[in-house]
C-alpha cells in the first residue's frame, strides 16, 4: 500500500481517512508491520486460549459426573472394574467427538423444529459404528458392556452438549468440548471403577493389590456400594469447591 514512510500512497477513492490514520500509526510506532503482527498474535493468543479452556473444564471444573450430575446410568452400571470403565469412556469420548463435529457443522442448515431428532439420529450413526468395532476386535470387553453400548445414543451427557455447545458453536471448540467432556467422563468412571474394584476385589485392571487374606467388601460391586461410593466422591467434589 505504501511507497515509503511519507505521506506517499496509491490512492484510493474514499481511503483518504483511513490512510490517513494508517499513516499516523506508522509514523508513531515506527513500523506498520509490527502493529499487525500484534493484532493477528493475539487473535491467535485468544483461539488457542479459548481452546483450552474448552478442552480442560470438562475435567475438573465442569465434570460432567461428579458437578453436572449427567451419565448416572452407565457410571453406576459399568463401573464395577476399571477396564470396564475406561472402555466405556473411551466409546463415550469417541462419539462425543464425532457427533459434536458432525452436528457443529450442519448446525446452521438444520431446521430448529427438528434439530433433536436430527441429533439422535447422528449420535446412533457413530454410536452403531462404535458398537460394530468393539463387537469385531474387543469382544470381550464388548460382551462385558453389553446393553449400555447402545444405550450412549440417550447418554446425557452427549446429547446435553449437542444441545447446549455444538449447535451454538464452530467446529474446533465443538471439538475441545468433546474431549474434555469425554475425558472427563472417562476419569470419574476410572476413579469410581477404582475404589469399587480394589474393595470388592482386592484386584485393579486384574492384577492383585490387596493380600491374599483380604476379605473383599462385595457390597461395593453392589447398587447400594455403587450409590455409596459416588456420593463420597460427588461430597468431596463439593468440599474442595468449597475451600477454594
């Protein structure tokens, strides 16, 4: 745009005003560059920000178990071992992401009437692909989930975050949503599936940890020891919100 420093321009008609600010910046910081560099990084600053927080609230913050309260269902069903449970956080996690992507994209060509059967019916597409492959290559883990596989197409959690983050915004925080929302599943299960396994086992991922003269507490492979151990973990949730 510019020759030089000076007041030297192409012109163009009705640019007058803009050049002349254009100019002034130039000549007070010395280089127009720079200021654009700025401008530009810290949009990028701001994205890559965005997508962090994004990616990390469903961890901690907004854990979709332990502070929203989604996802009761396969959490207290599934969580009586830890493989049991990081399979199904990671089914979870993969059609979240999927379908946070898919319904990201088609959000604004979707009629708002029925967005929710639209909805339901991407989620089962990803949710059969997922049911398919652990059939084919984890069968064991696959037999030992059972009904829940297909029952994460009503799954709470998914279906909340279409709803409420992928048709409201663009694809890439859609995708940071995802993974943290199913890393975040993912983690309350395991930490669930822990405690339940190692008392009501003495094993954790099949390998022993207690003595062998451990009685274990089968009531914690039980409903009631499911409730329980949720309700501890959801207090102390509670009581660290608290104290910060």
């Amino acid at each position: 745009m510019y020759k030089s420093y000076n007041r030297s321009y192409y012109h163009y008609p009705g640019s007058n005003q803009f050049l002349e600010r254009i100019h002034r910046i130039v000549k007070k910081t010395g280089s127009g560059k720079i200021c654009l560099y700025h401008r530009n990084t810290g949009r990028r600053r701001g994205a890559q920000m965005s997508f962090m927080k994004e990616l990390t609230k469903g961890i901690i913050k907004e854990n979709p178990t332990f502070v929203i309260v989604l996802g009761m269902c396969p959490t207290l069903a599934t969580s009586t071992s830890v493989n049991n449970a990081i399979g199904m956080g990671l089914a979870a996690t993969f059609v979240l992401i999927c379908s946070n992507i898919f319904i990201s994209l088609i959000k604004n060509i979707t009629p708002d009437k029925i967005r929710i059967p639209v909805y339901v019916i991407v989620i089962a597409a990803f949710v059969s692909i997922v049911d398919m492959c652990m059939a084919a290559y984890l069968p064991a883990l696959h037999k030992s989930l059972g009904l829940f596989i297909p029952l994460i197409v009503v799954n709470c959690i998914i279906m909340g975050r279409a709803e409420a983050y992928a048709n409201k915004n663009n694809v890439i925080n859609s995708i940071a949503d995802g993974i943290g929302m199913g890393l975040g599943f993912t983690l309350a299960l395991s930490v669930v599936a822990t405690i339940r396994e190692i008392l009501g086992n003495g094993t954790w991922l099949n390998m022993r940890v207690m003595p062998k003269t451990y009685d274990p507490m089968l009531i914690t492979l039980l409903a009631p020891g499911a409730f329980i151990t949720l309700g501890l973990l959801m207090a102390l949730m509670n009581m660290l919100k608290e104290k910060k």
